[in-house]
C-alpha cells in the first residue's frame, strides 16, 4: 500500500470539490433567473390588478400599495390580492425551489451506488 503524496491528494480534492460545484452553481443561477423572472411576472399582475380596482385618478406603485389597499372595499381587496399571476408566480416558485434543493442534494450528496 503507497502513501498519496500532499500535491496528489490536494488535486483529488480540488478535483471532487470542482465536480460538485459547478453543478450546484449552475443550478443555482438557473434557479434564481427562474425566480426573478416569473417573481417579477407575478408581481406585475398583482399591480395590474390593483390598478383595475383601486379608484379613478389614484396612482398605483408599489410604493403606496397599502393606501391602494385600505381605500378600497374588502370585496376588492380579495379579488385583487387573488390575481391569478400571482399566485401562478407563487406555486411555480416554490416548484423551482424544491427542485433546485433535490439537486443541491443530489450533487452534495451522491447516490453510494454511484459516488461520483
């Protein structure tokens, strides 16, 4: 049995370090694309729908969101904060999280099977 040298265990731990990262980061910044794009959709809608409801002449952004919010009746606030885009956003999202966490897993945590 030979002992492995210092250089050539620092290069087989570089070498399992690369192999695990880059997926991760890869994953990772297809995540957080995915995440800002339909984030930024769903919020959209959120505002368009604020817009439909929320009375003549009132400006609507995102900096008086709550006076939007209190000036209209309940019946509306619902409907509004209901928007479809929304809540698509929401369920997507959380999708996206959950499979970009399995392949966080997954390239962390390699099946015994198959150590690479």
């Amino acid at each position: 049995m030979k002992l492995i040298g210092v250089i050539e265990m620092f290069n087989r731990g570089i070498g399992i370090i690369i192999s695990r990262i880059v997926p991760v980061a890869l994953v990772r910044l297809i995540h957080i694309f995915i995440a800002m794009a339909v984030g930024a959709w769903g919020s959209r809608g959120l505002m368009e729908a604020l817009r439909a409801a929320s009375p003549e002449g009132m400006p609507v952004g995102p900096h008086n969101i709550q006076e939007v919010l209190a000036s209209l009746p309940q019946e509306q606030v619902f409907d509004a904060v209901l928007s479809p885009a929304l809540w698509i956003a929401v369920v997507v999202n959380i999708i996206v999280f959950l499979w970009a966490q399995a392949a966080l897993y997954l390239a962390l945590y390699p099946n015994a099977k198959n150590p690479a």
